[in-house]
C-alpha cells in the first residue's frame, strides 16, 4: 500500500471513528431507551456479521430456522436487559438451548452436521447479544454513566495505542497463525494505555475507588479487550475473511470495532457489581 493509499485509510478510519463516537457518547448519556436502542441495533448488526463468519459455505443465512432463533433470543437478551431483570436473560438463554434441541431433532436424520450448527448459534448468542446486555445493566446501575465510559475509554485507548504501536515498533509476532499483523510490542503499548487511561478516570470521576482495585480493573478489562480482539481474528481467519462485514468505512464491520468490548464488559460487569461495590 503505497503512502498516500495509507493516508487515506488512516483519515477514513479517523473521521469514521470519531462519528460513531459521537453517537456512543450521545446514547450513553441518555441512557435508558436510547442506550438500549444502541445495543441492539449493534446486536443484530454483530449476530449478522457472526453468522457470516460461521456458517458453512452456500449456506442462505436469514432463513434458517436456526439463525432465526438466534436474533430471536438476541433480541429477548436485549429486552430483558432494558427490564432490568437478569433473570429473565437467563430465562431466554435457556429457552434458546431450549428451541435449538427441537430444531436439532428435525434435522438430525438427513444433516448430521446439525449439532454443529446448534453449538455455533449457542455461542454467538452467548458471545454477542449476553455481553451487550450487560453494559445495559451496567449503565443502568448507580454511576452507570462514569462506568461505561471508563470502560469504553479504556478499551479503545488499548486499540489505538496497541495499533499505532505495533506498526511503528512492532518486531515480534504475538499469534502469527491467528493474526499476522499484531505484535507483542503492539500489545504491551495497549496495556500500557489501559493502565494510563484507567488511572486517569479513577483520579478524575471515581474517587472512591482505590488506586489497587482501579489498577485491576484497568489490567482486566484490558486483557480481556486483547483476548476478544484474537478471538475475533480467530473467527476471520477460520473463515479466510478479512472483516466481518463493511457498514464502517475503515473499520470493517461492527463485531470488528466492539470484538475487545464485548469479552471486556463480563469483566467490567463483574467488577464493577461484586468487587467494587461489595
């Protein structure tokens, strides 16, 4: 790619980056509907993009019985987050597992294959729809507000940095076989922005946090991030695709802008509800 070729990439990415941005800060400070809205229209957006990624080759995608379960139980995840009643986002994930065992038995006879496809949709909506949900209720708790965006911060601080480190200084492969491009420099300079950025807003906005559990919460959250970010180049690689989908110029798809926040906000979650505020 000649330099002008990056130039422009890069200023595609930049101006796409920072109009999603906007839109991210507006609905996190609405919160309720509006942020609710946001995710699940980045659910459907990103379960679309899954199944691309996953499903067997010549197979129509919106129309199997299967995938329709999925957005179906994507979207109840959604709802019952915008409730505020986990239990009932528990309640849909087992009826999911629930729906995907009849749907199973009606093919199982002429595709043995099936139970394949079953474990494929169970894991997309546990990897996409479930971690979405839980920055629902994260925003929804007390503070929820400086939580989400100590949590995007952090995340897209290590993205950016981790990024433009690696290519100005990356020499060592960190998974060559999953992803060729990132670099174990790329990746020790997004950590490094995680901590920076995660002390800064426990100095700034949340005083009452130690300076220890700030730091913990920074590195999990942070390698958490790093291992979705594979996982995610996982899936490509696996399907021989480069991006799972085009809807952001310069950046792909949406599963490839929010592949580190969805593994990264269980962590955050889990943090947040049980060690911070136990």
């Amino acid at each position: 790619m000649t330099a002008g070729a990056q130039g422009q990439a890069h200023l595609k990415r930049w101006v796409t980056g920072l109009a999603a941005l906007a839109v991210l800060i507006a609905c996190v400070i609405a919160g309720g509907t509006t942020f609710s809205l946001l995710a699940g229209l980045g659910c459907f957006a990103c379960q679309w993009e899954y199944v691309r990624l996953v499903r067997p080759p010549d197979t129509r995608r919106l129309t199997q019985p299967l995938v329709l379960a999925g957005y179906t139980a994507g979207l109840g995840v959604i709802l019952a987050a915008h409730a505020g009643r986990a239990d009932i986002i528990l309640a849909v994930l087992s009826l999911n597992g629930v729906a995907c065992g009849l749907l199973s038995l009606q093919r199982f006879p002429s595709d043995r294959t099936v139970l394949e496809a079953v474990a494929r949709q169970i894991q997309g909506v546990c990897y996409i729809p479930l971690p979405l949900a839980l920055l629902i209720l994260l925003r929804s708790a007390p503070g929820g507000t400086v939580w989400i965006f100590l949590l995007c911060a952090v995340i897209f601080a290590g993205d950016t940095a981790a990024l433009y480190a690696g290519t100005l200084w990356g020499r060592h492969k960190l998974c060559p076989a999953i992803s060729p491009g990132k670099t174990v420099e790329g990746a020790l300079a997004g950590l490094a922005a995680n901590l920076a950025v995660g002390m800064a807003g426990k100095a700034l906005f949340l005083p009452e946090v130690g300076w220890a559990a700030a730091l913990a919460f920074a590195a999990a959250v942070g390698l958490a991030g790093q291992v979705g970010d594979l996982f995610e180049s996982e899936l490509k690689r696996a399907s021989s695709v480069k991006d799972s989908g085009g809807l952001l110029p310069g950046h792909g798809g949406v599963l490839d802008r929010i592949d580190a926040l969805l593994f990264a906000a269980p962590v955050a979650f889990v943090f947040r509800m049980v060690v911070v505020c136990a």
